[in-house]
C-alpha cells in the first residue's frame, strides 16, 4: 500500500509498564516562560502565556512523558488557530497534535477545538472566542481522551497497525515532550498549565481489543485526507439516546448532527417545544439540525427559532397530489399511483417545488414509492433527471446522499456534481445503530468528491 505506515505488531506487548521519565508539577504558573523554549511572539503577561501570529511556539524543555494527565485553561482571539502537541521533540516532527480553533468561518470546519488532528477531526466547536475554557489531555498506554470544559470529546485507541498516510506517518504514540504553537492570526492565550505523570500498568493487548481495525476502516481514511466527517442526518430513535450516540460518535470516528423530527403528527410541533429541544441539546457534542415536515412546516415554525438550528433539511415525501390528497410516498396505502409515468411526473414537479422552501438540505433525495423502486433508473430519465437538476441548482440547496434508502443513483449523482452542488452524507437511522457511511463513501469515492463539494453547516453555539 503506498505510502501507509504500519506499526508493526509487538509480541511483548501482552502486558506493558509505561513509566514516565519527568515529573508531574505546574508547567506554566503565570508568572514567567522559563520552562518553555519559545519562539516567535510568545509573552507573559496578566498571568497568561500567550502566542500571537502565525509562527509562535513554546516547546516545554527536557519533558519526557508517555502516560500523562495534561490540564490547561485556553482563549483565543478572533482569527487564532494552533494546536497542543504531546509526543514530540523540540523539532515538532513527531506526535499527536490536539487541535485549538474556534473560528466558524475557518475554511476547515471539520477540525474544530479538541480535534485530535488527522485521526478524530471535531466539526462541533464547542467555546466562543474569547471565552476561557479548560483543555485536558490524557493517555494511558494506546488510549487517548481529550476533554474541554470536563466532556470527553475524543476518545481514541491507537490500534497495533495504525493506518497513516503522507504527513500523518508520525503522529504516533511514543513519548516526548509537549508543544504550543499558533498558526493563525490572532493569540492564543494559556493559564494553569500542569501535568500528571503516570507510571501505573497498563493492559495494552485488551485496549487493542477494543481498538478499530484500521486496514479496513473507511472513517480513519477520510481523517487521513482531511474530509470532513460528518454525519447530516442521525435522529434519537428506535432507543438510541443522547449519551449512547455520542459515545459511538467518539468510537467511530463519525461526528453526527442530530435532527428532530418537527411537524404535525411529528414529536415537534411548536416553537416552544423547538426551544426546549435546544435547550437540552446545544451543549452535547452534536450539530443540531432540523428536520421540517410536511408542507405546512414554514407556517408552524417561527423563522426566528428555525433559525436557532445548525441547518434546517426536509424531503419531498409528503405532499398534496392532484386530487387534493395528502400523500406520504413510503406508505403504500396513501399512494395513489393511477398512471405510473403521469405520477412519476408529479413526483418530479413536487420535488421542484421542495426546492424552494426556505431550508437546506434536500434528503432523501428523488425517492419514489414503494411499487416503484425496483424500476428506479427507468423512471429517473435523462429529461427528469435534467429538469430536477436545474432546479436544484437554481435553489442553491445542497444534496444529501442518503444510507437508509442508498439514493440517489449514481447517475443524478454525476450530473449534481457536474453542476457544482454541494453534498451531505446521512444516515436518517430508524434504529439505534448509526451507519457508517458505506453507500456515501461509495459514492464519494466513484465521483470524486472532496471536501470543497461538501456542505458547511451554519454552526452556532
């Protein structure tokens, strides 16, 4: 495999003591950077280091840690962006970085505060600039946890064969020292910098159990290449909870962003009701979006408290057909299908319509009923699939690719590309388990997506 780096498999690692070489204590206590080997605009002042600009740096001198507990409290000025690095050397070509950005127009959106960059990218940013927050960092053994303001957000276990390509070769589980840097053009501020060293055993071959396998893991490949890995459409259902699914989310590697159903007859019904959903949900590790139903949702929700979600997304699955009769296409008892070619017109008509409501994202994109499924590259002509494009373009809205129904075909695909659409993956899970993207990757993939032909959510906090 070209340009893959494999950690080779070590016999001896049935049961491993890590020690650490340096000693727990403050490394920074306000009052000055002698610890630190700095460079560039590095300063302390108000009992806080701060690193300004685009090549500032502080290197902690002589640190030698491999299993550690490393705390800090951190704020950024607009336009500030760097990274913690743990694992390196003074020459920072080795190593772990831990991501510093809570900029939401940063072009890379996808690697947002806590990101443990190139292996577990973050696309929820979890602080405002300006605002102080903690940032703790541990390891023990293969197992990483990142946590801001005490809420794990990573958890990672570095498998026996790691998957790296390119640049990433080195970010690596060894031991080092502990780096700052800024790359950005604001500061970067930092207070009550201190580490606990760990000497305690550490059963590596049973966290490696638990561990990805990630010579066939699609999800670490789209880190490796800087995709963003998002998730636009999981919904808590079919028991799946709040807890339970950012736990997968942090197993995975697949960020999510929740949506509730909003709509007559859906759990939503009301702005107040929207509110409250926020409320609960903004500070868990999730892009909130909104998923509108029916037709009528523009009237039932304010655009104020629609505005409140990430992103607002709907289908055209539900509708009023040509004889005044509300239809939802996946039932097969409120489809009345007379003419099939004449529905199928319709179908396409009413999609166009979609359009142009106020939101998104269109999902479940181009589905039809169930006694037309079988025969969906034959409905979906060049004709069709041209008149749903132009106006699908001429809306602006981007195109969910969709797992639940692995819609749509490859065909409308390339022709939405071609078009310069952006793009969405999603699940629209109606079971616990979330998917892991494997008709999007597919997808992805054959028409040569990437992620300049993703969409960017409007994320807030």
């Amino acid at each position: 495999m070209k340009n893959v780096f494999i950690l080779p498999v070590v016999a001896c690692c049935l049961l491993l003591t890590f020690c650490s070489q340096s000693q727990s204590g403050v490394l920074f206590d306000g009052k000055d950077s002698n610890k630190w080997k700095t460079t560039g605009l590095v300063a302390v002042a108000d009992e806080a280091l701060t690193l300004s600009g685009a090549e500032a740096q502080a290197v902690l001198k002589g640190g030698d840690y491999q299993n550690f507990f490393l705390s800090m409290d951190v704020r950024t000025t607009p336009g500030a962006k760097g990274a913690v690095w743990f694992h390196t050397d003074p020459s920072l070509t080795k190593g772990y970085q831990v991501a510093i950005n809570n900029n939401r127009e940063d072009p890379e959106w996808w690697k947002m505060t806590g990101s443990l960059l190139s292996v577990r990218n973050l696309t929820k940013s979890f602080v405002k600039e300006n605002d102080w927050f903690k940032l703790d960092i541990t390891v023990e053994g293969h197992f990483i946890m990142v946590r801001i303001n005490g809420s794990p957000v990573v958890e990672y276990i570095e498998p026996a064969a790691p998957y790296r390509v390119g640049a990433n070769t080195t970010a690596l589980l060894s031991k080092g020292t502990f780096a700052l840097v800024s790359d950005g053009s604001g500061d970067i501020q930092f207070k009550n910098i201190a580490v606990e060293a760990s000497g305690k055993k550490v059963d590596v071959t049973t966290q490696q159990a638990r561990a990805n396998d990630e010579q066939t893991d699609e999800i670490i490949r789209l880190h490796q290449e800087d995709f963003p890995v998002l998730d636009f459409h999981v919904h808590l259902k079919g028991g799946l909870t709040k807890e339970v699914a950012a736990q997968q989310s942090r197993e995975t590697g697949i960020n999510y962003a929740i949506a509730p159903n909003c709509g007559i007859g859906f759990p939503i019904t009301n702005d107040g009701q929207v509110m409250d959903f926020l409320n609960v949900m903004r500070t868990e590790p999730f892009i909130l979006a909104m998923q509108a139903e029916g037709r009528e949702w523009i009237e039932t929700f304010s655009q104020g408290v629609r505005d409140e979600f990430d992103y607002v997304f709907t289908d055209a699955l539900t509708f009023t057909d040509s004889k005044g009769r509300r239809t939802r296409l996946w039932i097969p008892q409120e489809t009345w299908i007379e003419n099939e070619q004449e529905y199928m017109d319709l179908i396409v008509d009413k999609i166009c319509g979609v359009l142009q409501e106020p939101m998104d994202i269109y999902v479940n994109p181009c589905y039809l009923p169930p006694q037309m499924q079988d025969r969906y590259d034959e409905f979906w002509t060049e004709a069709r699939m041209n008149k749903f494009i132009d106006a699908l373009v001429k809306s602006g809205k981007a195109l969910e690719i969709n797992e639940l129904y692995n819609i749509p075909n490859k065909a409308i695909l390339m022709k939405a590309k071609a078009a310069g659409v952006k793009f969405t993956f999603g699940t629209n899970n109606i079971v616990p388990e979330v998917s892991m993207l494997e008709y999007s990757i597919r997808m992805k993939k054959e028409l040569g997506l990437t992620a300049k032909d993703m969409y960017k959510p409007k994320i807030k906090i």
